[in-house]
C-alpha cells in the first residue's frame, strides 16, 4: 500500500468500515509511514470533534404547530393530571390494603374459625358483648373478602391493560375502606 | 444509528386515521431532523420552519413510504431536499451547493447570516471550522457524526451513489481538518 491508496483507507478507518485485510493493511502502513500517521492523528481529531457535535431542541410548540398547519386537531400525548392522580392514588390503595390483608392474614383466619365453632348459635351477639362479636363477624368477612381479592388479583393479572388493572384496584380499595368502616362503626359507638 | 422498529407500526396507524400515532413520530425524531436542518441552513428560525415542512410532507406523502427501510432515512430525504430547496432560493449560498469538485469559496457564504448565527450558537473550534464548509458538507458530516448513518443510510436519504458519499464525506472531513489546523487545533 502507497501513501496514495491509503488516504482512502484512512478514511474508512475512521468511519469503521474496513475488512480484515485492508485493516491490517493500513495498520502496517501507518506505523511505517510518519506522514500518514500524522495525517491519521489529524483526522481522527476531526471525526472525535465531530463525534460531540450536540442535538437541538426545538421550540416547545413544534408538535402542536406541525399540527396545526396540516389543518389537524391536536391532542397531546400526555396523560391528564387526574388520570396520573387517580392511577397514583389507586396504586398506593391498593399497595396499602394487599400489604395489610397479608399482615393481618393468620388473625383474620383465627378469626374466622372462631367464628364457625360458634355458628351454632347463630347470633352470637346475644351472648357476646356487641364489640367482639363484631369483630368474629369482621374476621369472617374478611376472610370471604380474601377469597374475593385473590379471585379479583388473578383476574387483574391476566387483563393486560395497565389502566384497567389500576381502576380496579382503585375500586376495590373504596370498597374495602367502606366495608371497614361499616364493620367497625359498632366499636367506635361503644 | 438511532432508528426504531415500531416506526413501520406507527407509520401503519397514522395511515389508519390514528393521529396521536404522528405525534409520537414527530416526538421521536424532531431534535434529529432539526439538528441536521440546522447544521445546513445555520438559522434556528428557518430551521424550525423547514423541520416542521419535514413533519408536514412526511404526514401529506406516508402512503409512498415503503416499511422495508428505515423510516428516518425516508424522513431525511424529505429533510434534505427541503432544505436544498429553501438554500436553493438563497442566492448567495446557491453556488456552494452541489459542486464536488470545487475549491472552498468562503465569498460563497452569506456572511452576515453567518455573524448573526455565531451569537447564538457555541463559539467552538469545530463549529467555527464547519461555519465556513458548504452545506452539503456540513449536512454529510452531521449524518455520518452526529446521527452515526452508514455510508448506505447516508446514501438512501441523499439520494446518492456510496461512491459518491465517500467522496463527499472524505472532502469535508479534509476541509474540516484543513480549517482546523489554520485556526490553530488542537492549539499549543
Ligand atoms: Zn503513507
């Protein structure tokens, strides 16, 4: 290789483009050759200054405008504030009550084996004080209500909308909040 | 170079009606179809306004474009010759912006334009050497470096032989050198 067909070479020794022959061959030439050399130092200053040539951002508007000016309604990708409200407060919800059902699980089970050795009576609020029949009552509907949630989490699993998943769990949360606060009001009047 | 698979999925949906589907596009690529735009026309102004003809005869011309290649180097033909068009009806940079063979003409360059562009943009070594290359040159050196085209990427959206783009991208980067080396890089 001449000085001649190596200018080529260096250049595609830049750019990574190369075969294996010609980049052994250009290799051997440059460390023979103090010109090429210099030359090869000098471009790949250039390419490495170019390397970090930075991006632009456009304007803020320049969606919206490209819109407009293809005469189309524009309606911007970002989520409403609401919505990402509603999905975050679904989500902490029903992070709260699975973490809480999973705590509160082997009492709500004691609770509600209790409870079927005294179903023969079936109204054990005539011999029990109101509060802790409440609470056998309680632990009864939570453990229905697991049975329920364990249904619902299979099903939210396999649905694969995101959204859908979230509203659920949002709801379901509610739900279990006001069924808590009907079963737990008898205590607070105590 | 930065291309995306699902660009073909989004294009599909676009042409179903789903507009939302050119937003995401638009998102997508607008900083790199402004940077190159930029690169050549050195007026963010201007090439806020080209970049956006981009976008807007992309969306006008997406039934022509064909999945099986890249959708960006589709978008960048229609960039390119945008902005060729816009330099075209610039009378002080027309001569600067085809010819291989010719010697650097710095008189080819609207100068004031170029004053104006220096206030705004980094006063680096590597920005004041392209400031003086022909557009063509500096929009070769910002596929090739700043968006990392192949030579057959950068021939697909140029419209030009390999051939061709070697010996374009070869002569910028010599001009670049040869402009760097006068104004004292890498400096003492
Ligand atoms: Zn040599």
């Amino acid at each position: 290789m001449n000085c001649h067909q190596a200018y080529e070479a260096l250049q595609g020794l830049i750019d990574n483009s190369l075969n294996k022959k010609e980049l052994v061959e250009i290799k051997t030439h440059v460390r023979n050759c103090p010109a090429c050399k210099a030359e090869y130092r000098a471009l790949k200053m250039v390419a490495e200054g170019l390397d970090r040539m930075p991006l632009y951002e456009t304007s803020p508007g320049f969606n919206k405008e490209v819109f407009r000016r293809l005469g189309l309604e524009y309606k911007p990708q970002r989520r409403p504030a609401w919505q990402s409200l509603a999905m975050a407060a679904g989500l902490s919800l029903s992070v709260f009550w699975l973490t809480a059902l999973a705590a509160a699980l082997p009492t709500l089970l004691m609770g509600a084996k209790a409870y079927k050795l005294t179903q023969w009576l079936h109204h054990p609020e005539l011999i029990l004080p109101s509060f802790q029949s409440a609470i056998l009552k309680s632990g009864l509907a939570a453990y229905q209500t697991l049975g329920f949630a364990a249904k619902v989490a299979g099903w939210l699993l396999k649905s694969s909308a995101l959204p859908t998943q979230m509203a659920v769990a949002g709801l379901l949360a509610l739900v279990l909040v006001f069924i808590t606060m009907r079963f737990f009001r008898p205590q607070t009047s105590l | 170079m930065a291309h995306n698979p699902d660009d073909a999925a989004l294009v599909g949906r676009c042409l179903g009606g789903d507009n939302a589907a050119f937003d995401k596009l638009i998102s997508r690529y607008k900083r790199q179809v402004f940077s190159v735009i930029y690169r050549m026309v050195r007026n963010p102004a201007d090439a806020e306004d080209l970049a956006q003809d981009t976008f807007i005869k992309a969306f006008r011309a997406l039934s022509s474009y064909d999945p099986k290649f890249p959708f960006i180097t589709w978008l960048f033909k229609i960039a390119h010759n945008t902005a060729i068009d816009h330099l075209r009806s610039n009378k002080a940079q027309v001569l600067s912006l085809d010819i291989e063979e010719s010697p650097l003409q710095d008189e080819c360059f609207d100068q004031t334009l170029m004053d104006s562009i220096d206030a705004l943009s980094d006063k680096s070594m590597i920005d004041k050497a392209l400031a003086t290359l022909p557009p063509v040159y500096r929009e070769i050196l910002a596929l090739r470096h700043q968006q990392e085209f192949s030579y057959s990427e950068i021939s697909e959206a140029l419209g030009i032989p390999e051939g061709t783009v070697k010996i374009r991208l070869f002569r910028a980067r010599n001009l670049m050198k040869e402009k760097m080396l006068t104004l004292g890089y890498p400096g003492p």
